[in-house]
C-alpha cells in the first residue's frame, strides 16, 4: 500500500490524525494535513483505509500495491 494526500483539498478536519496517528499528522498553523509515512507497514492498511473513508473532502488516496 501507499499513501498519498492533496494538501489543497484539505479542511483540517482532522479524522485522519484520529484515526492512524502513525501515519497522518497536521500541521500547527492551519491544520492541513501531513503524509508522516507514504508507505505504512501492514498492520496499519487497515485504519489508513478507514482515514480515506471518513476524510470529508477525500484528500487521502491509498493505492494498493
């Protein structure tokens, strides 16, 4: 799997860091989001999954390998 984010379509909402903190993080001064790990080990396939699901404005695409 990997990762990737559009930092433009990014509202700060925040779900992704909730959800898979190992793998998403924001930034202090708006909030956007941050890719911390663009390829998570296996045992976090599934929350990553989860954080695309729940981003309101799909900023968060995962390509499965």
């Amino acid at each position: 799997m990997r990762v990737s984010v559009d930092q433009t379509r990014c509202c700060g909402a925040g779900q992704c860091v909730l959800t898979v903190p190992e793998v998403f993080d924001q930034r202090e001064e708006d909030g956007i989001v941050v890719l911390l790990e663009p390829a998570p080990a296996e045992e976090l396939h599934r929350a990553v999954r989860e954080a695309a699901a729940v981003c309101p404005t799909s900023t968060i695409t995962v390509h499965e390998d």
